[in-house]
C-alpha cells in the first residue's frame, strides 16, 4: 500500500515537471517570438526610413517673365544670368515645423524640425543637399504626420558673406509662431548697386512622407523685392519738339538740346520683416520701426547726348536717351508719414547758350514683389526760352 502510494507520488511529480517544462518552453519561443518582432519592427523601420529631400520648381519649369525679365545687378535667377547671382552657386535656407497629427494652422509651431538649414546644389549628382539629413517622421504606429516647409534664398548666416549684407537676422531656434528673417538695404547712398541682393522665398504646407524615398519637396520660389528702374528712357516730347522748331525760328540757326547728366535719387524703406507664412504668392512682409525709416540710394549718370535737333521751322529730330542695367531693389511696403518716391533731376545745354534743370518725382506707392518697373521720362522745354 505504501509502496503504491509512493507510485503514485512519483507519477505526479513526473507530470509536474513535464508540465513545468512545456510551460518553460512556450515562455522561452513566446519571449523569443517577441523579440524577433521587435527586431523585424526595428528592421522595417529603417528600411522604410524616408530622407527628406529638396527641389526646385525652376528646375524643371519656365520660372515666369517677373523673374526671367529682371536685368537688374544682383538678380538672383536659378542660372545666374548676367549681372545677377546664381541660386544653384547660393544656395537656399529652409526652416522646417513638425506638428504630429495636426496641420500647421492648428498648431502652435516652431522649427523644430531645421532651423535656417542651408541646401547647396551639388553639380554633379544634379542634386540639391544638406547634411545631417533629416528624416520625414511617423508615429509609432506608422501613421504619417505633418511637415511645413518654409524657405528663402541666397542663404545668409547673418554674420559673414555678401548675402549677411541684406539678410541680417532670423527669428530664433525655439520662438514659437511663423519663422522670419530681417532684410535691409545693402550698400551705401552712391555705393551700392554691387552691394544689393535680391530675395526670394517659398513655403510648402502640412506636407507628409511621400511613397517614393526618391520624391523631393518641391519649392516654387518667387521674388520677395519690387524694382524699378530696370531700363531707362529719357524722352523729349512732342511739345519739346515744338519749342525747339520755335528756338530755331527766333534766333534762325540750327538749334541743338543735349541732356548732360541725369540723377536718380530714391528714398526707399530702409529694412522690413519678411513673414515666410505668406498667403499665395505676396510675400508677407512687416515694417520694422527702428533707426532710419528711409535711406538714400543714387544712380548718377553722364549722358551727353543731343536728344533733340532743330533746323527748320518743322524740322526736329528727336533721339530719347536709353540706359539699360539701372534696376534697384526695393521693398514693397509703404510705412505711415514715410512714402517711398524717386526724385530725378536732369540737367541739360541749349547750344544756343541757355542751360538749365529739371525735376520730377515719382511716387512709389503701390509697388507689388516680383514686379519690374522700366522708367521712361517724357521731357519738355520750358517756356523761359
């Protein structure tokens, strides 16, 4: 009796463990189980880790006449035509916001995803690069969030280089709100014209991870600054015409207008705030009420040229006077008390003796970004003569 007792005891323990066994095993291939998921999670996650990447709309598109037209000294166009600058050689910043699951217009954002990271086109993989890259982030469950790009061009430090002339300072790392950047005029009342720098943004909004590693966002770049002045026309009128046919009636000799030298003088808005989160393609720019409202920027030129010529009572032959290449960047704001405005002064012999000057200004209110403005003068002799 004991003996089966013990039997049985013997049996029951034998099971126990067994049991114990299997158990410990499915424990075993149950951890083991979890942790190859987690490392085939962590493999396709680095398999399916997308690089953020950059690209142009000018890269493979016409860029419009605004920008394609400017003749003006520092015009920044993708290509660099002559005299302006090369977007491809300057390259561009661009401020990035991560707001999770929610669009940028219901976030409180901040770049905090890049914060005035410079990108340079490198020639020979036609490519436009940043380095560390940034990844296009997801939750842990995969799902995709959003990503504002906002972006400006040449790139500027702030400190060092041509471009730190103009684009001076930035809204900080960690502020919160719409990133921005402080731009003023460049150069010197008489010394400027090698000095200005031309500006340009863009912005793409709530963007996600796109299916294809190989799909850039794609900036479309647009002028930031109006300018004017690009081509130059000083005209005589017809009433000029007339008065010189009655000079050369009333002193009976041929009679011969020429135009000596001609000022430019502007007085532009000295520096403003441009918003990057702009509405459409009108930049958002704000006034900066800080040290000189305006400043002075001059174009002196020396024509000499006999722009009109009588010899007869009927006879005049005109010839406007052209100057190409004169365009100013300026901003297109206008502050209270404080109008933007061009003053010309030209001054002018009659070679019957007589010499004189003339002056108008012209209003620069209303100007828009991206827009180039060709000045032509119309010019007539005053009655004195």
């Amino acid at each position: 009796m004991n003996r089966m007792k013990m039997n049985q005891n013997n049996r029951e323990t034998g099971i126990a463990l067994i049991l114990a066994a299997v158990l410990l095993a499915l424990l075993l291939l149950s951890l083991s189980s979890c942790s190859d998921d987690a490392q085939a999670d962590d493999a396709w996650r680095r398999a399916h880790a997308v690089p953020i990447s950059f690209g142009t709309a000018a890269d493979v598109a016409d860029p419009g006449p605004a920008i394609a037209t400017r003749t003006a000294w520092g015009t920044l166009s993708l290509d660099g035509t002559s005299p302006g600058w090369s977007l491809r050689e300057r390259g561009f910043g661009v401020f990035a916001s991560h707001t999770g699951t929610y669009r940028y217009a219901s976030s409180t954002a901040r770049p905090n995803l890049m914060w005035n990271q410079p990108v340079t086109y490198t020639n020979a993989e036609d490519v436009w690069a940043y380095s560390p890259l940034v990844y296009w982030p997801t939750t842990d469950a995969g799902a995709d969030e959003y990503v504002s790009f906002f972006a400006y061009g040449p790139y500027s430090d702030g400190t060092t280089g041509d471009a730190a002339a103009a684009i001076v300072d930035f809204s900080l790392p960690g502020q919160t709100g719409d990133p921005w950047l402080l731009y003023q005029l460049a150069g010197t009342e008489d010394d400027w014209r090698s000095s200005q720098v031309d500006l340009v943004w863009a912005q793409v909004l709530d963007r996600t991870r796109p299916v294809s590693v190989f799909e850039p966002v794609v900036l479309d770049f647009h002028h930031a600054l109006a300018c004017y002045g690009d081509g130059l026309t000083f005209a005589p009128s017809e009433a000029c015409r007339t008065r010189m046919c009655d000079l050369c009636t009333r002193y009976a000799t041929p009679v011969s207008l020429t135009l000596t030298s001609l000022t430019l003088d502007y007085e532009l808005t000295s520096k403003g705030r441009l918003v990057l989160n702009s509405a459409g393609d009108a930049p958002n720019w704000q006034p900066v009420l800080s040290g000189p409202l305006r400043v002075h920027r001059r174009i002196t030129l020396s024509p000499n040229q006999v722009i009109a010529h009588a010899t007869s009572a009927t006879a005049c032959t005109l010839t406007p006077y052209e100057a190409s290449d004169q365009g100013i960047f300026f901003l297109p704001i206008d502050i209270s008390g404080e109008p933007q405005q061009l003053t010309v002064t030209a001054a002018y012999t009659l070679s019957i003796g007589q010499a004189g000057t003339s002056t108008l200004v012209v209003s620069l209110a209303g100007a828009r970004a991206g827009e180039r403005h060709n000045l032509r003068l119309n010019f007539t002799l005053p009655d004195t003569y």
